[in-house]
C-alpha cells in the first residue's frame, strides 16, 4: 500500500478524536499522521499542553508548527503541499476569513484531498444571511471548492455536538435548575452527534473505497425538543420546567445584543432550517455503525448530576 500522508489541523476536542482514531488505524491503513499546532502550543512549558503533546508522540503523530490565523495562505500552501489529505478541526475560534484561507492555501498547494471545517449543519440548506454572519463564509468555502476539480473535497455535515446542546451558556438545558428550553417550539428539532463519534466516522469517511466525495451526513440522534424534556425527565426522574423560546422573541433578544454569538445560533437553530437530518439517511445508519444517542451520552456525562427533588431530599 502507498503511505498517505495526512495532516490535521488543531487539536481540540474534535481534532483529538480524529488523531486518535486515524492513529488506531495508522498501520493496518499505511497512514503519516502529522498535526499542525500554534508554535507556542508545540514549545509550551504548560504540563496540560505537555501533556497533549506527549500522547501525539505516543500515537505516532508528529507536531508541525503554523499559525492558521497569523500564517499567510502562502506559506500555509507551502506546508499543506508536503501532504495528501489535508483535515480541518479548527473550528472557527480564528475568526472571519480563516477558513477561506486555509481553503484556499489546500487548493494553491494542490492538496489531493480536503476536508475543510463544516463539523456542524448543513450550510447549502440555511443560505446565506443567516443571523449568524459566520456561516457565510462557510458557503464561500463550498464555492470556492465546486469551483475547482484539481482537488477532491468532504464535507462531513454532523449537526450541534451533543456536548453543546447541554452547555449551560448556550441555555437550551439547565440541569441543576430542572429547566429545558425549546428553540422555535417543541416539534422543532436538531441533530447531534458526540465529538468521539465524529472523529470515528471522519475517519471511516477518510479510509472509505471507493473514494467519498461532497457533502456527507452523519448524526448520532436527530430529536425534537419535547423528546429531549421527556428524556431529561426519564433520566433525572423529576418533571423539568418547560419553556419556549420562540423565533421573534430569539430575533428581539440578538437585536439588543447583535454581537453575542450563542445569540446568533439559537436563532438558527429555532428556525429549524439546515439543522436536523432524517439519520436513517446518514452515512452511519447506511453502514451500520453505532453511535451515541442523547440518552447514552447523558447517563455518561449528567450521571452525578442528577435533578433532586427538593421535597425528597428534605
């Protein structure tokens, strides 16, 4: 087999979960796994960082230094020319033109293969001038990539990660207050996928033959609002308190605040459009694969925080 030589960019919850699931298959694959990381991140004296960079030399992946906010597309192309899949984990924490430039940089450095980062919802379906600006860009990206045939591109669209449906800052569930919080209505829905199954089905996605090209969808669960208040009650064993954050009353919140970002995804999310999936359609229902569901990912996360009943704990 001919070595492919990949090349991941960050190392954040998602960009670890790919690392380790492209290192479990490094041998058996003939894969070169290198990892792109901010130079301060790579020389850190910090023991987390430390850390981190010690499991990468455990798995085999070599630390590459770049800075993909600071490094023009220039000399990003230079590094990315050295590789044959090129994988985007960096979310969107560069801020607005990032992800057009490394786009562009893998194009200019004729990367065989792409995978820009678009971990989330389906950007074609919402269009452009959605409340949160930062999806435009993402469109752009598609552009700029059907726009071309020299390199051949994935986008692996996987719905909000489960994690962030239970933040507390982005205020859909309260578990300690016993709350849960519709965006759009009841009947509206998302889907969710857990980082860990994310890094796992890239990877198949990556390895998969014949080659998979263009827009792919995966989904740990798809599930509507009310599902999710009857599963915390299921769970927790108490009645959570149901409240309804409708689209106007999302929109009216964002115009005080234009520039708070989790603002500008609940209204995406309460109009409803690009954000769930029918996940008998999906990649890992069409293969089989298991996933986590909202259910399983609470009783691994929420198992000690549990809602208790004030007047049984009395």
């Amino acid at each position: 087999m001919t070595q492919q030589r990949i090349l991941v960019l960050g190392a954040g919850e998602l960009g670890m979960s790919v690392l380790r699931n492209l290192a479990r298959r490094a041998a058996s694959s003939a894969l070169s796994i290198s990892v792109l990381l901010r130079p301060s991140t790579v020389h850190s004296a910090d023991p987390g960082k430390q850390r981190e960079i010690a499991e990468l030399r455990v798995l085999g992946i070599a630390p590459i230094p770049g800075d993909l906010a600071a490094d023009s597309a220039q000399t990003l192309a230079t590094c990315f020319a050295q590789f044959d899949i090129v994988v985007s984990c960096t979310g969107f924490v560069g801020g607005k033109g990032v992800q057009l430039k490394i786009a562009r940089a893998a194009l200019d450095a004729r990367v065989p293969r792409f995978f820009p980062w678009q971990f989330g919802v389906d950007y074609d379906v919402i269009g452009r001038g959605s409340a949160q600006d930062l999806f435009d860009e993402q469109l752009d990206v598609r552009d700029v990539l059907r726009a071309q045939s020299d390199t051949d591109w994935a986008i692996v669209s996987t719905g909000m990660f489960t994690s962030f449906l239970f933040e507390p800052s982005f205020g859909v569930v309260d578990v300690e207050r016993g709350i849960v919080r519709a965006l759009g209505g009841w009947d509206n829905a998302v889907t969710v996928t857990t980082a860990e199954d994310i890094g796992a089905l890239t990877t198949e996605i990556l390895l998969a033959e014949p080659r998979i090209k263009g827009v792919v969808h995966v989904a740990g669960e798809t599930i509507a609002y009310g599902q999710l208040a009857d599963a915390l009650d299921a769970f927790t064993g108490r009645v959570f308190e149901r409240v309804e954050w409708t689209v106007p009353h999302l929109k009216a919140e964002l115009a005080r605040d234009p520039h708070d970002s989790l603002k500008k995804y609940r209204v995406v999310f309460a109009e409803g459009k690009g954000v769930a999936w029918d996940k008998a359609r999906t990649f890992n229902a069409q293969r089989t694969i298991d996933v986590e569901d909202v259910a399983h990912w609470m009783r691994r996360n929420l198992g000690d925080r549990r809602v208790r009943d004030p007047a049984v704990s009395a």
